[in-house]
C-alpha cells in the first residue's frame, strides 16, 4: 500500500489494532480471520476532497483484487440518537433529507457535492457534525470504475438520527 501513496506519508504501525470501525464489519465477512487486513487512518488535516484524491491512489491496489471496504455511517449524529426507538427504523426529518440527497448523488455518479458535504445545508450538519463516519464513504465512492455499477443495502434509519445505509460497487 505504501507503495501506491504518493501524495501522502504513509507508513505501517503493527502496534496500533484494528479499530471497531474496521473488525466489526470484516469479523463478519470472514468470521475465520484468514484474511490479512490493513486499516489506513484518517487524517484530520486533510479536507474532503484531499481524502478523496488520497482515495484514488489506492485503486492500483483494487487492480491487484485486493478488497477495498469503507466502513462508517452516512448519517452519524450519536449526540440526537432517540435510545428509545433504536430497534425500529425511526429518522428525524433532517436524516431522512440528508440521506436520501447522498443516495441519490450515489446513484448518479455525483461525488462533487458529496466531497462538498460541508456546504450542503442545516440537514447535513446534523447529519454529519463530525466526518470520521462519513469519510470512508469517499474513500469507496472514489474508486468506483466507469460504468461499474453501484447498489445500496442496509437502508433503514436507527434511532433518528442514524444510517447505515451500505454501497456496493462492482
């Protein structure tokens, strides 16, 4: 991986785990752990569009077959979560606004203004106050091929003010 970065600084820290974001999904994709994994960190200096340019560099990697997984939340507010209606699907009416707007840039191919989140109105800075959940999303929407097609999974929202909405591309 380190080989395929340029515009950044990348080195390997074997001391540092696997955080939640990256063992809670791929325990279940393979539950024997016979896989090696590489977690890369987000850089909280870089900007949206800076993640997403650093995304693109790693497609060499997606060449060789290497499996590239984004795991975050589209909408991620913990500080709004309604803990009472967790186990049913329940969003608030900004979620719901902010989601459905992603999707849709999703499906049509729009990552401008999903690199341009920030500038998306009150419904997004509800949706995303901070972007440690939501930058993965760019990092898989970057390296998505021409004409290589894209579905969305695990759309229900949890608890108001939380999506899990899941995309697959190719």
């Amino acid at each position: 991986m380190q080989q395929s970065i340029h515009s950044s600084e990348v080195h390997l820290d074997e001391q540092w785990g696997l955080d939640h974001g990256a063992w809670t999904v791929i325990r279940h994709m393979y539950p024997e752990a016979n896989i090696p994994v590489v977690q890369l960190s987000l850089d909280y200096y870089k900007s949206p569009k800076e993640h997403y340019e650093l995304a693109q560099e790693l497609g060499k990697l997606r060449e060789r077959g290497i499996l590239i997984v984004g795991s975050g939340n589209v909408v991620h507010n913990l500080r709004m979560v309604h803990w009472q209606k967790l186990n049913e699907p329940y969003g608030y009416d900004w979620a719901f606004e902010a989601n459905e707007r992603i999707k849709s840039w999703i499906l049509e191919g729009n990552h401008q203004p999903l690199i341009d989140y920030s500038m998306q109105g009150k419904a997004f800075e509800l949706a995303i106050p901070t972007p440690e959940h939501y930058l993965p999303l760019l990092y898989a929407l970057s390296l998505q091929g021409k004409g290589e097609e894209i579905s969305l999974f695990n759309d229900e929202p949890l608890g108001g003010s939380l999506t899990m909405t899941s995309v697959k591309i190719g």
